[in-house]
C-alpha cells in the first residue's frame, strides 16, 4: 500500500512523527508537509507566489516540506513528487480537535479533501487536546484503522474525519462511534492594538461555543469518550430545498 502523509500544523510537528510511527510497517510512507504552521486554512491554494520545496529529515522520516497548504501539498505530491499515485491519503495528526463547523475550516481536513477530490481514500486525524497529548490511544486506532482499509476498502466519495478524546488511560475509551457533522463554532473576539507606528491591528482569538446536540453528533460522541469517525462529503446541494427554491419563481426579465 502506498500512502501519502500529509497535516497543517508543519513538517516538524510531533503529530506528523506519531502518525508515521503508526502506519511505517503497513506500507510505503510517503511525507509531504507544509514547512510551517498552516492551521485554519481551510481547502485554500497557493496561486499568487512560487512554492519553494526542500528535503526534510528529522531521524524517523525523510520528506519533503512545501512552502504551501496541505492542499498544495497533496497535489504537488500527486503530481510532480510520487512515482506512483497513493492509496490512501492521512491528514494529521492534528492538535484539536476538528468538529462541528471547524471542519470548514480546517487544513487537516482540507488536505484529505484534496485527496477525495482526486479520488484516493483520504483520512483527517485529529487528538481533541491543544496540551499535554496522550498520543498512544490515536495512533494505536489509526494502525487498526488502517489495516481494516487495506483488507475492506472504503467508499468513494468521502473522507473519513476522525477525532480521539485526549485520555490519561487509553483503557479509558469507551469504544467507536460512526457520528455525525455538529453545528458548533468559535465565537470570535477581537484584541484591539496599536502599532508603534500608530496604526490600528487586531488580534483574533476566541473560544469554542458549544452547543447542546443529539448523541449521535461529533462533539457529543468525544465528551463521551468515543472515538468519533464522521464521514464527509463534498457535494454542497441542498438537494431537500431545491423545490423550494424553484417555488420562488426566480425569472429573469432581461428580455423586453
């Protein structure tokens, strides 16, 4: 099995070594990562500046570290770096968890994207923690999770979103549950500065805002302890109100 690694938070972040520890013996690995931090970047492409491309090693892995997105990564992989095209494509493994609208937001789930979108199985890994990570029980999941693809498969179309509680006691997960998308976001604030030039900047930050959902949704699952494992889709219709949308009678009056 070929699979291609991929994250947002860089090349040199310990969640990508964790995920190639985890998978190295089920296949050939290869690294493809942004060379620094590219969190919250959503699905976006570099297409206004070059791309400088290095050779990484950090004594586990050799890779290769974009100056781009882990969208940007993926295709450069697919298209200029691998001899052969992957069988599969991981994302992560990502700090925080990816639930809820995040998931829109997110470059761990933006660079498994790129992959459904070319038709290659993708995965986003996601450990629900910003400190003190327990790395053991994720990476222990995603090698099972792994080989069960290898012997199975997966649909086309989708990407599976993974996110694991951060537990002191990996007996402490409470098992797998396949979930569904929630609606919960960040509620944004705004640190106003000033410059030593005068001028007007602002900091963002902000806090998740949670929301009281059905068991079956993301958030819910992990504050329960499980492993969620959503699977996503890219088609964006809203195929149950397009008659409702055609009742509107939208016309256009152009022709006199």
């Amino acid at each position: 099995m070929n699979i291609l690694l991929v994250n947002d938070d860089g090349i040199n972040a310990p969640g990508l070594s964790i995920l190639y520890d985890a998978v190295c013996d089920l296949g050939n690995i290869t690294v493809v990562a942004p060379d620094g931090e590219r969190s919250a970047i959503s699905h976006s492409i570099t297409l206004d500046k070059p791309m400088p491309v290095k050779s990484y090693k950090n004594g586990k892995f050799e890779g290769m570290a974009v100056c781009g997105t882990p969208a940007d990564c993926v295709k450069l992989a697919l298209t200029e770096i691998m001899d052969e095209r992957p069988d599969l494509v991981i994302s992560g493994i990502n700090l925080g968890c990816n639930t809820g609208l995040n998931v829109i937001y997110s470059g761990t789930v933006g660079g498994a994207a790129e992959a459904v979108f070319n038709g290659i199985p993708g995965i986003a890994v996601s450990l629900a923690t910003y400190k003190n990570p327990n790395w053991g029980p994720v990476a222990r999941f995603i090698h099972d999770m792994v080989k069960t693809i290898q012997e199975k498969g997966m649909p086309e179309g989708i990407l599976l979103n993974v996110n694991v509680p951060n537990v002191i006691n990996p007996n402490d997960i409470a098992g797998v549950k396949i979930s569904e998308q929630g609606m919960a976001h960040w509620q944004e604030t705004f640190d106003k500065r000033v410059d030593p030039k005068g001028r007007t900047y602002y900091w963002m930050s902000g806090m998740k805002k949670e929301r009281v959902e059905s068991e079956t949704i993301d958030d819910t699952v992990i504050k329960s302890n499980y492993i969620s494992v959503t699977p996503i889709q890219f088609n964006l219709t809203a195929y149950n109100k397009i008659k409702s949308i055609k009742a509107l009678g939208l016309n256009y009056q152009g022709k006199q």
